[in-house]
C-alpha cells in the first residue's frame, strides 16, 4: 500500500533541533510534473533558439549567394549583349565581302533574326539567359559556314589568279604576234599559235604563272621546250630555248627562272616562241600581259 503523505527531516547544522515537514502524494506529483514540464519547455525552448539561429545564418548564405548569382547574371548579359552588336557587325562585313566575292547572300541572314512577343512573362532570369546563348550559339554556327565558304571561294580565286598567266615571259622585243602570217620558211599563210619575243641567247625566261612542269624536253619544231600545266585548263609553253633549268612535276611560282632564251628548233633568230593555251586551244598572249 503505497504512502499518501511523505515527511520531510530538516536539520540545520550545529543545530540538535529536528523539522519534519510533511508533504502530501499529491503536492509531490505536482511539484514533479511541474519541474518536468519546465525542463522540457527549457529544452524545447534551446533546440528552438538553436535551430533559429542555424536557419537564419543559412538564410544570410542564400540571400548572400543569389546576390551573388545576380550579379553574375546580370555581368553575363551585359557581355552577351556585347557579342550580339559584335555579331552584328560581323554579319554586315560578312556581307559586304560576299558582294566583292560576287557570292549570293549567306542563308545565315535570313536565319540571325530572332525574335517576337514574349513567349512567357514569368521567364527566369536564368532561362532568358540560356535562350541568349542558345540564339548567339547559333548565330555563330552559321557565320561560320558563311565564312567557311568565302574562305573557299576566295581560296579558289587566289588560285586561279595565280594560275592565270600574266605578262610576258622574258625581256625583250615582240617579232611576231598571234595569229595568220606568212611562214618565214614556207611563205605560205599559216596559224602562228603564239608570240615570239626576241633577245640574246641566254636571257633568263620566267614562268608566267604557278603550275607544274609537264614537258621539259627538245621537241619537233620547238627545240628545247618546257611546258607547265598551270590548272584551270592552263598551259603555257616556252619554245626554241637555248638551256632548260626545270624537270617534268616540279612545281613553279610565278616568276621562277625556267629556262634561257635560244635558237633551237625551227628558228630562225634568238628569240623565245611563247604560247598559251586554255583546254588545249591556243589564244592571244597579248590577252594575259
């Protein structure tokens, strides 16, 4: 049978006086429950406080990085804002280069236009962000097939300019032009397919344009002939030379000695008997110069 009051023995030091204080169960349970629930509204009270705190330096951490974040966002735009007007720039001279090209408009221009009504007023600041690079990314794409293009069209062009022959190819004086005359040997009218340029024996002779030796060689009528196949159904050949200073494949530049001037073959003087030819059909030298 459980106690329904306790007592309490109270003796103070250097006293031989005893107190009792009697307390009852139920004021013991009370003053228990009590004691209880303030410890742990006090622990609930701490763990609150603690939390609080740690939400609130986390807070300051994310308010301190979306700070940051828009900032960067904002230093981001403004620079993908600076690439756009460079893009711009890059496309109006794109342009002015395809018309001296003589090239037709680069379908990139019809495709770098992008724009419209808002498609949704809430967009992120973010995804506004990824929209603009995704637009100048393929901006970018397509100048550069466009500049790939001119690049190959002005390759082919330097190529063929320097294929194309030019001036004569040796110093001296015109003895003979293109076309019908009289034989010097026959006196019979005859096709002469080239030009004959007079001057001493061993007067250096050029190439007139870049090209590959494709005879190097004393030929009927010729003497000592060198023949170059510049391309582009381009041939040049350089006749009656006194001294041959190239093989058959080696490639020449415009300008680069070949051979000296002579009197070999049907000839009847020093000279240089200089023709061209486009897909093996002779035309005027005088053309070219």
């Amino acid at each position: 049978m459980s106690a329904e009051k306790y007592t309490v023995l109270l003796i103070p030091e250097g006293s031989h006086r005893v107190r009792r204080l009697t307390l009852k169960r139920g004021l013991v349970r009370s003053v228990v429950a009590c004691v209880f629930m303030l410890v742990l509204a006090m622990a609930w009270v701490v763990t609150d406080y603690v939390h609080m705190r740690v939400d609130r330096q986390e807070l300051h951490q994310l308010r301190s990085a979306n700070l940051q974040q828009r900032q960067d966002l904002q230093r981001l735009a403004a620079t993908l804002d600076d690439l756009r007007q460079e893009m711009v720039v890059i496309a109006q001279n794109d342009a002015k280069v395809r018309v001296l090209a003589q090239l037709t408009p680069s379908h990139s221009d019809a495709l770098t236009g992008i724009g419209g009504p808002p498609e949704d007023e809430g967009l992120s600041a973010a995804a506004d962000l990824q929209r603009r690079i995704d637009e100048l990314r393929q901006s970018i794409d397509l100048r550069r097939e466009s500049q790939e293009e001119i690049q190959g069209v002005l390759n082919d062009q330097r190529s063929l300019l320097a294929a194309r022959p030019k001036g004569l190819p040796t110093k001296g004086w015109m003895t003979s032009g293109f076309g019908m005359r009289n034989s010097p040997f026959t006196g019979k009218r005859k096709m002469h397919e080239g030009v004959d340029i007079a001057a001493r024996t061993g007067t250096p002779i050029y190439a007139s344009a870049d090209g590959i030796v494709s005879r190097s060689e004393t030929a009927v009528g010729y003497g000592k002939l060198v023949v170059i196949d510049h391309g582009y159904g381009y041939k040049t050949y350089y006749g009656h030379n006194s001294k041959l200073f190239v093989k058959v494949g080696q490639r020449v530049k415009r300008g680069d000695k070949i051979a000296a001037v002579g009197n070999t073959g049907t000839s009847t003087g020093s000279h240089v008997h200089y023709e061209v030819r486009l897909n093996n059909v002779p035309i005027n030298p005088k053309k070219f110069l």
